[in-house]
C-alpha cells in the first residue's frame, strides 16, 4: 500500500522525444508537488497543484505540462526533451498547503536523455 | 528572500555516537515550518521530522531532535546513538508560506562507521 507512488521508476529516452511521468497518492491529501533533483542532489520544485488547481508554477520551460486529472493524481508531461533534462522527478504530496504539512515523497523517476 | 543553508557538506561518525547537522535559514516571515528529510542512497525522500516557527519546545521523533533556536535562525537536526542505517543525504527545508514553495538546502552526508 504505497503512499505516493510514481511510474516509470526510470525512463531513458532520445533528446526531441516526448515523455510523460504518473503520480498517484492514497493518503487524501489536497496538494501535489512536482521536484527535480540535479546530478548535485539539490532539490527544487517545478509545480504545486491544490485541489487540482496550479499554485505554484516555478521558472521552468513550458516544454514541461503538469496535469492534476483529480486529487489523487499529477502527471508532468515533458516535450522535446533535452540533455539538460536528465534528472531524478520527485511527485509529492501534502494534506494541505500551509506551512506545516510535511510532504511524503514518492520514489522518483530517474530520467536519462541521450 | 528565503534561504535555506546546510555548511557541512559531508561527515563521519562512529556507530552509537551522535552527531548534529547544521541547518541556518532566513525568512521575514514570523509563520514558517522547518523539515527534515533523509534520502538514502536508494534514492527515496524520506520526511523525519518538523518544527513550527511558534512551536516552543524543540521537537523530537525517536532518535532525531531539533535542536530549534529562533533568534539565531537555526535548526539542527540531531540524530542520537547513530545506527548504519543512518548513512544517508539529510536535508532540511523551510517553507514560509501557505501558497509557497518548500526550499531546500544542500544537503549533508553522513557516513556512519562501524
């Protein structure tokens, strides 16, 4: 019974392709997140989506799409991809938005783009 | 601007000792939450432990502590009686608003040794 999980766990593809990363989470939780994870470990978020609705929308290429279908899911579409789009995708979520919800973190997407 | 910093860059520590991570942060904002998270070299992100900007008693889960000091803008995570299992990135984070985003710092490993 995962809490946020994440498909697919790695995804290796050619640059210019497009490719589409799921997320899912069980708790009931409100608010979904999007991070990317650098080959340096530093972690920074994309997109936050409340009740389905876009919260945060970080400086990121429009070649990244999030789509929330319902609260339970968070899709981050990528088109044309890049070499600089090699990176581990972090999905989370949080019962809410406020300050002090910790954020639970589903597995990763470790993505390669050759 | 929020700021988030974590000096240590890397530490050893022996087996059953403790050892106490670093975190400084910088917000004009009096409600703010403080995280900590363990990433494994498996890769998950895993939530330890948090603190509110008006919590008065540090906060505590299991073996971890946070050793919270306000007015030096500081959060030190502390593990007690380390285990190998402990070996791992810890990051702390900060988020200083409802509809913002959490930041993270840039981490510490921590390699325990038998």
């Amino acid at each position: 019974d995962t809490a946020v999980s994440q498909t697919p766990k790695y995804l290796v593809t050619q640059m210019g392709n497009d490719k589409s990363i799921k997320c899912e989470q069980n708790l009931g939780h409100d608010t979904m997140y999007w991070y990317k994870q650098d080959s340096k470990k530093f972690l920074k978020i994309m997109f936050s989506y409340n009740n389905k609705e876009l919260i945060i929308n970080e400086t990121v290429p429009n070649r990244f799409s999030p789509k929330s279908p319902d609260k339970a899911h968070l899709n981050l579409h990528i088109n044309s991809l890049e070499l600089g789009d090699s990176a581990v995708y972090f999905c989370a979520s949080s019962q809410g938005a406020g300050v002090a919800y910790e954020q639970y973190f589903g597995p990763g997407t470790r993505l390669t783009v050759t | 601007a929020q700021k988030i910093t974590q000096t240590q860059p890397g530490m050893f520590v022996q087996e059953k000792e403790a050892v106490t991570l670093d975190c400084t942060y910088d917000t004009s904002d009096q409600s703010y939450g403080l995280f900590w998270y363990k990433q494994p070299s498996s890769g998950e992100m895993i939530f330890l432990i948090y603190q509110g900007s008006y919590d008065e008693q540090n906060a505590t889960e299991g073996r971890y502590s946070l050793n919270f000091q306000k007015a030096r803008k500081s959060a030190n995570l502390v593990i007690s009686a380390s285990q190998l299992g402990d070996s791992a990135m810890y990051f702390c984070a900060m988020k200083a608003d409802s509809w913002g985003k959490l930041q993270f710092g840039a981490g510490t490993q921590v390699v325990v040794t038998p």
